[in-house]
C-alpha cells in the first residue's frame, strides 16, 4: 500500500520521478515537479504512450506539432501518443504538483 500525496521532500531542487509499478508491458510513475519545466531545447519524445493525470497542482504541456499548450489542474488527464513530442512547459511555483503518469505500448 502506497499513498501518492505522502513522502515530498520539503524541497525539490530537481523533479521527482518514482517507479510504482513496471512490467514489460506497463509502467506507472509518480512524479513530483515544484517550479520545474523542460528546458527550451529540449522534448519528450517517447516510444511509449503516456497517460498523465494531475493529482495534485497545476502544470501546462506544450506540443511541438502546433497543438495548443494545455493548462492542466487537479484531475485533469491526457493521453499523449508514442513519439509526439511534447515538454512541460510550466509547474505551478510555490505548491507541489504531484502526477501519476501510465507508459504502455
């Protein structure tokens, strides 16, 4: 047993990226950014889908293919497609946001 809102450093100077569960067929993530964004040169680009949900807090993603930035907040969900590149554009800077991110093929 697990709680996802329990065990946050104080302070994060990096994110946070937890296995929970990983198969060969899936991995479950949690994930933990305070103020944190991808650099600006840099995308995901993954060969795995990715569901995401917000479970606490706030974050934008940003698409490379054009698509609007998504402002997403506490139970917001999307699921990215393998290899759209994409990036965290911004994490809310004074609260935790806490994301449970699911990677399967």
């Amino acid at each position: 047993m697990g709680s996802l809102l329990t065990d946050i450093p104080s302070t994060l100077p990096s994110e946070i990226f937890q296995d929970l569960v990983k198969t060969d067929n899936v991995r479950i993530e949690r994930i933990i950014s305070k103020g944190h964004s991808t650099s600006d040169s840099d995308w995901y680009d993954q060969t795995e889908h990715e569901w995401v949900l917000v479970v606490k807090g706030q974050a934008k993603i940003l698409f490379e293919d054009g698509m609007k930035e998504l402002h997403l907040k506490e139970g917001d969900y999307v699921n990215i497609s393998a290899r759209q590149r994409h990036k965290v554009s911004w994490t809310h800077p004074t609260e935790e946001t806490i994301w449970l991110a699911v990677f399967y093929s």
